[in-house]
C-alpha cells in the first residue's frame, strides 16, 4: 500500500482501481466482501466495555457499519484528498436532510440555490421551515455577489452544479471563498460531476454530497448518498448520522463499490455520447435551446471549462414552440430512451421537465416545453436517429 501522500498524486482514475480496499480485503480478496451483521460479539464483558469507550474503532454494532460500508466510505473519501472522511446514507435526499440538520440551528439561515434539485426546496419550504429554519434561494449564476446576500444569521451556502433540470454551472470557487470570508459553511450537491470530473472539497467546498445511485452505483438498482466532508465538518456529520440512525445495507455498499471501480471509463462513454447527441441537437430548427455546460450556450460554460475535467451524460433541451402534447408525442414513441426518473445508469433516458414552477428567485422563460436527456452508453448514432424520429412526431403533432 502507498501512502495518502503518493495515492493523491496519482489520476483519480488509478485511484479508482484500489480505492478503499485497505479495510476490507484481508487474504488477497480484490473486492471487498459482503459484511452482513447486526449483533456483534465480544470475548468478554471487558471487551465490551473497552468496545463501548471506542466505538469507531472496528466492528460495534451494525448500524455503524461493517467493513463493506468503510470501503465505500474511504473509497469516496480517496477520491477527495484532502478529505477528513465520508458518510454514507440511504438516499441521495437522505444525505442531503441529515447534512443539513447537522448544520442548521432554529433561528439560522439557509442560502439554497434557485436551481436546486426539487426534493432540496422541498425540505427547505418542508422539514427545515417547520423547525424555524428559514431559507432565501439565489440565482445559480451569483458567483462572487453571495457576499450581499450573507447576512448574521447565514450559517449554510448549498450549492448544486449544473443545477438541475437547466444546467446552470455555478463559480463554486468564488462562493466558496465569500462564504470563508464570514464563517459560512458550504455544502454541494456535486451528483452530475462526481469527484472524478469536479472535486469539490480542492475548490473550496466544505461538504461535498452525491447521490450515488446515479453514477457511483451506475447501474440503476442501488439507492445510496454520500457526504464527504473536509477536516472539521465530519465530526458533526456522523453524530446526526448516528443519531438519525442512517446506515447502508453490506450489499448495497458492495454494489457501489463494485460500480465506482468503472466510473472513469463510464463516464467517459457518457460524455462523448452525450456530447455527440447534444451537438446534434443544436443543429435541429425544432431545438430553441440545448443546456450541455460543455456547449457553448449554456450559462457558466466558462466556469465549467475552467473548473470540470469533463462532461457526464446529463443535459436538457428547450423545444422550438409547441405544447406539452407535442412533447409528449415526441418522449412517448422514442425505442432506446426510457421514461423515468433516476439517472446515472447505462441506458438512455429522457424525461419532460417544467423547470418555470420551481423558481422564486431567478425566472424560467423558455421558448417551448424542456426534455430532459441521460445519455447511456448505447451507441450515439442510434440514439440519434430515435430522438430524429421523435422530433418528426413532435413536428406532426405541434401542426
Ligand atoms: C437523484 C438526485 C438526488 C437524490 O438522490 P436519491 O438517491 O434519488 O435520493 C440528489 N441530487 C441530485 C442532483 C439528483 O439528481
């Protein structure tokens, strides 16, 4: 094994290769194996009781996790040098609550960006409010002007970049150092770039979330979230874990570990279908508008340059005209493009999205109904030629 020194000099993808397996792996095993336990048992009672005034120290009790779950956990935690450790939840959205439980007090105030995935505003105007917990969202493109926005009793910047549904790329750098500047903690949502493409904690954020059902898991049957956290904020994380009572199950960790070793080359494959879809896209007289933050179009593609090593397979398009039924028409006879929701897995996905009702601060005024694209791992030219189709049936049913 090499030291964490001569591991964070390494591509994050070699890193991939062996990451977390420190733990786990005893007697030449390449994946770590499925821990299952709830009750563990001690020699004796002093045992016990040595156990008791260490907890975090090797195996305690189930729910604090086996040696499957602290691969995941250290696994995440390589990815982000520089990290104190990670948390692993039941959700993405899970990791998104506890994490911000774990920060916010009554009385505090929360700065949620605009273009937040929904179930984030949900718990804002939800769950936090109810506990005197107030927020006040921001446009995505804010960069550096968080500063006006940070009041006494700001205690937490949350961050998503791309936003959902349209794709803005956020100047995470320049929050991150207003929110330094007054004690403001700053939370990511980094699930579209993971740390291979992103890594959030080297530009300043102080808690990076993903949901690792989309990409860590990549194959559309784990549901899990993580929280990696800088030196200082994991303490606090784990106690609200604990006493939320959140852990994963062995095989779900197992699952995502086995799905991390090949997110470098998955999202590699990702992005160039995604990018030859999506430029395709642009050429179309029935597309308005296409969100890829790899194109030039979509707002804070500079900052993407700058900050990304990449794209993922996640991007929007704006239709040119036409109604809901029309785009209807279009999603509902594609062939190789599922209709759902969780994205992050091998196969395409497309999905009709009205970013204009989850807004306060910043307006969505589009030219035409959005559809939202995962583009899997199929080949791009075959998924061109479906979307082809769709936007003849869209043509056809707009009149
Ligand atoms: C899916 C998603 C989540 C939530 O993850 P779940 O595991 O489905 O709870 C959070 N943030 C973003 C950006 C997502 O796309």
């Amino acid at each position: 094994m090499q030291d964490d020194d001569d591991r964070n000099s390494l591509n994050p993808k070699t890193r991939l290769v062996t990451a977390g397996r420190g733990k786990a792996s005893g007697r030449g095993i390449v994946n770590p194996p499925v821990w299952r336990a709830s009750t563990i048992l001690f020699e004796d009672v002093a045992d016990l009781r040595a156990a008791t005034r260490k907890p975090d120290d090797g195996l305690y009790y189930g729910r604090r996790g086996t040696p499957t779950a602290w691969s995941l956990a250290d696994a995440l935690t390589e990815l982000e040098p520089g990290a104190e450790g990670t948390l692993l939840y039941p959700s993405g959205v899970a990791a998104i609550s506890a994490v911000l439980l774990s920060l916010l007090d009554p009385g505090d105030e929360l700065l949620m960006v605009d273009s937040a995935y929904e179930p984030s505003r949900a718990l804002c105007n939800g769950l936090l409010r109810r506990f005197g917990i107030t927020t006040r969202f921001y446009d995505p493109m804010i960069g550096a002007g968080i500063t006006e926005l940070i009041g006494d009793k700001t205690r937490v910047i949350f961050l998503e970049s791309p936003g959902s549904l349209t794709f803005e790329v956020q100047d995470v750098p320049a929050i991150c150092t207003a929110a330094k500047a007054r004690g403001v903690t700053t939370v990511l949502d980094n699930t579209w770039a993971t740390p291979l493409l992103f890594p959030a904690l080297a530009a300043g954020v102080d808690i990076s979330i993903l949901a690792c059902t989309k990409y860590i898991v990549g194959h559309s049957d784990v549901m899990m979230g993580s929280a990696t956290a800088a030196p200082g904020f994991y303490a606090p994380l784990r106690r609200t874990a604990m006493q939320l009572g959140q852990c994963v199950s062995p095989d779900d960790a197992y699952l995502a570990l086995r799905g991390l070793r090949t997110l470098g080359v998955r999202l590699r494959q990702h992005e160039e279908g995604g990018l030859a879809v999506a430029r395709w896209l642009a050429g179309q007289p029935q597309v308005a508008d296409v969100r890829h933050p790899a194109l030039p179009g979509c707002p804070g593609h500079a900052v993407w340059q700058r900050d990304f090593s990449g794209a993922s397979g996640l991007f929007s398009f704006v239709l040119n005209g036409g109604n809901d039924a029309a785009r209807t028409a279009l999603i509902d006879g594609l062939k190789l493009f599922g209709i759902g929701f969780s994205w992050g897995g091998f196969e395409s996905l497309a999905l009709p999205v009205d970013p204009a009702g989850l807004r306060t601060a910043t307006r969505w005024d589009a030219a035409g109904p959005v559809v939202r694209l995962h583009i899997g791992i199929e080949d791009p030219a075959d998924l061109i030629a479906d979307l082809a189709d769709g936007l003849k049936r869209f043509d056809a049913a707009r009149g």
